[in-house]
C-alpha cells in the first residue's frame, strides 16, 4: 500500500511560492494599466551636429563660368561669418545679421569650371561654424 506524499515546505516550495505571487503581482498591475508606447526621447549625440534648418537660394540658378550669383539664405548663427563654396571651392563670404539672414551676397562663379560640359549641376555651399546650406547650379554656356 501506497502512503500519502507529504508537501514539502522547504526551500523550493517557498521559492515557488515567492516567484507565483510576484508574477500573479505583475500580471495583476498588466492588466490595470492600459498598454502604451514608451515615449520617444531625441537626443544628439555629442559627435553630432544637430540638424540645420539653414536654407541657401542663388539667382540666377544657371550660369556661365565667371558669370555673377546673387545668394540669399537665413537660419545662420546671428552675426556669423557665412563662407561660401562653389563645388568646394570658396567665393567669398558674408557676416549674417542679428536674425541669421543674408541677401543678395555676389559670388562669382570660377571661370576654371569653363571647362566643364553644357548642363553641369554644380553645388553652391554656404557654412557658418557647424550650420550649413546647399543649392544647385546649373553650368551654361
């Protein structure tokens, strides 16, 4: 004849039973509160810059090499000194006012992109400190 197992109520048991009631606790919490997303956190890294909201316009938008370009652009550090660049290459530069605006700054194309084919998108770049802008130019003939 069999005897009845007895329970343990050792170590495993207690264990069992502590583990039992803390997942009953966290199920219990899951399903009064209603499931939402984390919310999400922007951060930049310190290598990073932040993103520019910098915008550069040139007129005209087509040339010929040595031709005069006129540029605007805003959302510069107030009271930056803004280079410019045309394929890389500087062509002058401006001081931004108290807004962070420029306008109508001549440039002149450099006539060593003569050589260039009909057509030839170019960039013009406009930079002050870690904020920057880029437009297109078009080469003509």
């Amino acid at each position: 004849m069999r005897r009845p197992r007895r329970r343990r109520s050792g170590p495993p048991a207690l264990v069992l039973s502590v583990l039992l009631s803390a997942l009953l606790a966290v199920a219990g919490c899951v399903s009064q509160a209603p499931l939402s997303a984390p919310p999400i956190v922007a951060a930049f890294s310190s290598t990073a810059a932040p993103p520019s909201a910098a915008h550069l316009a040139a007129h005209p938008v087509a040339g010929q090499a040595g031709g005069e370009v006129r540029l605007s652009g805003e959302g510069f550090p107030a009271h930056g000194r803004v280079v410019f660049t045309f394929h890389g290459r500087p062509v002058g530069d401006t001081t931004a006012d108290a807004v962070g605006r420029f306008a109508e700054v001549p440039v002149r194309v450099p006539e060593s992109f003569g050589d260039a084919a009909p057509g030839t998108r170019f960039a013009i770049g406009a930079t002050s400190g870690p904020v920057s802008a880029e437009t297109r130019f078009v080469l003509t003939r």
